[in-house]
C-alpha cells in the first residue's frame, strides 16, 4: 500500500479539454478546504511535494507504509536522497515546510525538528547582490497578442504583482481610492494586501483593464487558471522575460528610489552599511515599506530585490 494509501489525496484523471489535473475525492477535498492555504500556488506546490515524497519514499525501500507510520527514519531517508543530489538550500526547505504541514495535520508533529539545522540543512542564500530587475519594453508589449497576458504584464511592471495575482485580479474589486487591495485568494499564502496608487500611468492602466475585463479577472472566461498560467509562461518565453519576476524586482527598484531619492544596492553596487546614517535610516524604512507592499513577512526576502 502506498505512503497515503489511508488517506486519499488525489488521483489522476483526463478531462476532455486534453489535458492531465487533480481531481480530489470528496474526502481529500473537503480535507484541503479545511485545512490548505487558499492560494492555488500552494496548494500545487504541497500536493506535488506530497506526490513526490510518497514516491520516493517507496524507491528507497519504504514498502507498504501507511501515513501514520511516518517515522524520522523516512525523512532523515529524504534528506540524505536530496542531498546526494545535490539540491539547493532552498528547495529542500520549500519541501521541509510541507512536510512539516502534512505531519501536523496527522498529529505527528513531533516527527520532524522545527530546526532545518538540526536536519543538517545549510542556510538559505537569498541575497546576491545581483540586479535581476526587468524593464517591459515596447517591442515586447507588441509582440503579446493576446490582451489578457499583455495586461497581466503590464500590471506586474506598473504594481510589482505576482504571475498568479496578476491573473486572478479583478480590478474593479480592487481599485479603493488611492490603493489596490488585492484579496487573498489572489495571493501566495493567502495573505492580503495594498499597494499604493501614485501615478496618472498606473490609474490610466487599472482603467484601461477595467474596461478589458467588465468586473472580471484576468483569465479569459473560456479557460482556467492553469491554461493561461501556461499561455503566459509560452508568452514570456517568446518575448524573453522567462516568467517575468524581473518585473517585480524593477517595481521594488523604482519604488526604493522614489522613498529614498537614492539607488538600492543591487542597482547602485553600494552596500547599505557604507551609506551614511541618514540614508541609512531612509534605507530601513524604505525596505521595511516595500517588502509590505510586495506581500513578504521578513526584511531578508526583499533584499533579494534591493540587495543588501
């Protein structure tokens, strides 16, 4: 029997639109309603990590292990597979915090340490330093033919949105006054949040989407979510933005300059510790400002924008 043999996660079906998604018993659906975060990045992302986990498990030898028969031996078996393959930091710990929600739920909290040091998981490297800003050219707008993806990118530069946001928004839900309040449904981690409206460009933008959509998201009614997210990554492809993070980085760029008067560290190539003291106060509360309106609960996700 397989690691969630005793508790039906999923199985695979084809629907007639051609291609292969997850379709949830009545059990594990309602189970995932109660208890998943309400972005649908997130629940991918713990349903492929689940996925994956009873798969190796059972190539590493794990024969007919039941779910609450998850022991440290099984995950201390998972880290030193992901190790030997030499995966990153950062993706062993992405994987660790679904696992870590899996066992809670089960009542089997204590299976695995909250510390990723006592597992023997090196720290997380966010900051390089690196300028991965992106600026949305013309000659790219004009190569996106379909309205939808070409707002969508045209959000993502004006309002530093995540891919997903930038689909799911309804601007006229959004639009109140002088910000954008995008509904946690539409977010990672099923977090809300504003953003401030400060320019006539990005009021003539929220217009000009509003009139696109009439009360509705970005995702053309014909399709589903999972189809434009895979028209939009072909789009970015095509135009050279891969997936248009860069977006995002240069929004925090541009917002840093007009909150502080100066260039961040990732642009300018000066650290923020050989600013003087008054840049540097203007330096944290900008930093502090921007990772609010970019949706990030610490100040060391957002230096992977701005440097450090």
């Amino acid at each position: 029997m397989r690691l969630f043999g005793a508790f039906p996660f999923f199985e695979f079906v084809t629907f007639s639109r051609g291609f292969m998604a997850f379709t949830f018993f009545f059990q594990a659906n309602k189970f995932l309603k109660q208890h998943c975060a309400s972005s649908f990045a997130t629940k991918s992302e713990r349903i492929k990590t689940i996925r994956l986990v009873d798969k190796q498990l059972r190539e590493l030898g794990f024969k007919n292990l039941q779910l609450k028969g998850l022991k440290p031996k099984h995950i201390d078996a998972l880290l030193q597979k992901w190790q030997a393959e030499n995966l990153s930091a950062g993706t062993i710990k992405n994987r660790m915090v679904h696992i870590r929600w899996l066992t809670e739920k089960i009542g089997k909290k204590g299976v695995i340490s909250p510390s990723n040091s006592d597992l023997g998981i090196d720290k997380r490297v966010y900051v390089t330093n690196e300028n991965k800003g992106k600026t949305l050219t013309e000659a790219q707008l004009n190569a996106v033919s379909d309205p939808y993806i070409k707002m969508s990118l045209q959000l993502q530069a004006a309002f530093g949105l995540r891919r997903e946001e930038a689909m799911k928004i309804i601007v006229d839900k959004a639009v109140q006054g002088d910000r954008l309040l995008l509904d946690a449904s539409w977010c990672k981690g099923g977090r809300d949040r504003a953003i401030p409206i400060l320019t006539d460009e990005q009021r003539q933008l929220l217009t000009q989407a509003s009139t696109l959509t009439r009360g509705r998201s970005l995702i053309p009614k014909q399709l589903m979510y999972v189809q434009q997210m895979k028209r939009y990554e072909n789009t970015c492809l095509k135009i050279g933005l891969d997936r248009a993070h860069g977006l995002r980085h240069r929004y925090a760029q541009q917002r840093y300059v007009a909150l502080t008067g100066f260039e961040c560290h990732a642009v300018s190539g000066v650290a923020a510790r050989r600013l003087s003291e008054a840049h540097r106060a203007l330096d944290k509360m900008a930093r502090a400002i921007i990772t609010q309106e970019l949706g990030h609960g610490r100040l060391p996700v957002t230096a992977v924008y701005l440097g450090s």
